[in-house]
C-alpha cells in the first residue's frame, strides 16, 4: 500500500498530518506523490498514525538502507541473534 492510500485510509487530511508531525503539508504532500520518501524515524512516526505496518509502504531500497543503519545502531548484535537459531 502507498503511503497516500495509508493516509486516505485512516480517514486523514495531509495538513491534518503535517500538523501532528511538525512538518509541512507540502512536504506530506510530496510523500503521497513518492516526490520524497520520509526519512526512516518519520516512516515509523506514520504507520503508528495511519494504523498500519512500516512494511505496508513498500519502502524504496534507500529507505531500507536507512532502516539498517537504525537497526545497527540500536540494535548491535542483531545478525547475531538471527543466525543463533540456524
């Protein structure tokens, strides 16, 4: 699902979300249109207000490497973890 079917889905307004972010809505507006892609902490901040997954989005492979570098600096170790079970 694209981020603005998440949004039209949840029954929200982009001013309504750029308001509850503190951003613009033009900058709202150029996520609905895949202009931008929000940074990785806005993408997280957005699926908790559109009452989705971040997955949902379908994120570009620059998100994702955004993604990774969160996960590797909160969560050192995790590769780790994963392969344990193997």
């Amino acid at each position: 699902m694209a981020i603005a079917q998440a949004r039209k889905r949840a029954g929200l307004r982009q001013r309504q979300v750029a308001k509850a972010l503190g951003v613009s809505p033009s900058a709202v507006s150029m996520w609905d249109t895949g202009a931008r892609m929000p940074r990785a902490d806005t993408l997280v901040k957005l699926a908790v207000l559109y009452g989705c997954t971040v997955d949902e989005f379908g994120m570009p492979a620059e998100t994702e490497k955004d993604l990774s570098a969160i996960r590797a600096k909160y969560m050192p170790g995790l590769e780790q973890l994963a392969g344990a079970d193997e």
